[in-house]
C-alpha cells in the first residue's frame, strides 16, 4: 500500500492550503483515514481524522479552521487548512487505520497501518 501526500508549501500567516493524500488501497473506503503533523523538536501530533463513513475528529489547535474530507471514489483524502498560523508549521502525514468499518475516528498513531512519506506545511509570521 502507498500513501502519497502533497500539497504543502511556504505560505504566510492567514493564509489558505489543501493537503491531499491518494491511497492505492483497492478497499480505501473501508478505513479511517488520519492526518498527523510533527514540528521540529516536537512528536508527531494527530491533527484530524475521517472514519469510513465521513464522521470526522478534530485536535482542539485546529477545530474550526481545518476541514477533512475524503472522495474514495478518487481514494483521497484532503485536508482544508484556513487560517494559518506559524505554530501550523510542520511536515503534515498522512496514514490509514489498522481497522475496518471504524465509525469513530481515532488519534492514536498505533492505531493506524499504514503512513505516507509526509509534506512540509511552512507559515511564515
């Protein structure tokens, strides 16, 4: 299975960005599907997370600015950052649950199989 992320890139505070992250997983729509950040000199961090059927969570630093979404039609999943703030600066992964038919999203990295290679988000002040 590969995850690939993009989209990140060098923007300025307030600004915009939409991450994606394709999956070659035949069974994508079946699995919840998260995305995690990790800062310099920080650990990796749950940011927000889609269960099969669309039921999202997200962390407290990012609810009501970040959205996540998933086509599985395409098998993709994005996420929709606004407002950004530098302390957003971080390479941004992607990764999909360990289990199946999961109808709420979890945080726990254990608990998700398979990750992508990650994309830096930098939010210049």
């Amino acid at each position: 299975v590969q995850l690939q992320a993009f989209g990140g890139g060098l923007v300025q505070a307030g600004d915009s960005l939409r991450l994606s992250c394709a999956a070659s997983l035949r069974t994508f729509s079946n699995y919840p599907v998260g995305w995690f950040r990790q800062a310099p000199g920080k650990e990796r961090e749950f940011v927000a997370g889609v269960s099969w059927d669309s039921n999202t969570l997200y962390a407290e630093s990012v609810e009501g600015r970040f959205t996540i979404s998933r086509d599985n039609a395409r098998n993709t999943v994005y996420l929709q950052m606004s407002r950004l703030q530098p302390e957003d600066t971080a390479v941004y992964y992607c990764a999909v649950g360990r289990d199946p038919f999961r109808t709420v999203p979890v945080p726990a990295p254990r608990l998700y199989k398979y990750w992508g290679q990650g994309t830096l988000v930098t939010v210049s002040s």
